[in-house]
C-alpha cells in the first residue's frame, strides 16, 4: 500500500468513527460559508461590508449556503471518499489482483 493510501485511510477512519451526520456539519457548513463569502467579495466594491455581509438578504443566503454546502457538497465528499476508502481496503485485502 502506497504512504500517501495508508494516511488517507487512517484518516478516513478517524472521520467515520465520529459519523457522516457530524462530518456533514462540519465539513458542509464550513465549505457554505467560504463560498457565502468569496461569492459576495464582489458586491463590497459596490455596497457597504454591513450590506453585503450581515443585511438580512445576506443572513439568509448564508443559511442557504450553509445548507446546500451540508446537504450537497458534504453528501457528495463523504460518497466520494467512502469509494476511495473501499478500493483502498480490497487492494489492501486483495494484494494478488495488483498488476
């Protein structure tokens, strides 16, 4: 097994352990909220910081990124690394099958 396979699966334990719902929150809520905020970097050169960060439309389009981030972007992570871990854990139980 390559090094750079045995961290990632290492790690990816450590995520599993604590559950997809907390990786979810984390994960989503935090890739939302960078997006939330390199989306509207754009706007300051025409609005007000206040406006475009902390008006209400603002707190609202966060809290729908934040959800699409947890509901989207972390469901789409977690499938994919789950298919990463799996082919990891049968080239590491299946060592003939390696050309």
């Amino acid at each position: 097994m390559h090094d750079q396979d045995k961290k990632f699966k290492e790690s990816w334990e450590k995520v599993q352990s604590k559950g997809r719902i907390q990786y979810g929150l984390t994960h989503g809520s935090v890739f939302g909220f960078v997006v939330f905020i390199l989306i509207n970097l754009i706007s300051l050169k025409d609005k007000s910081l206040a406006e475009v960060y902390f008006s209400e439309k603002a707190l609202q389009q966060m809290a729908i990124m934040i959800l699409a981030g947890i509901i989207g972007y972390a469901t789409l992570k977690w499938w994919m690394n789950q298919n990463i871990y799996k082919k990891i854990v049968y080239k590491e139980n299946h060592p003939s099958e390696m050309h």
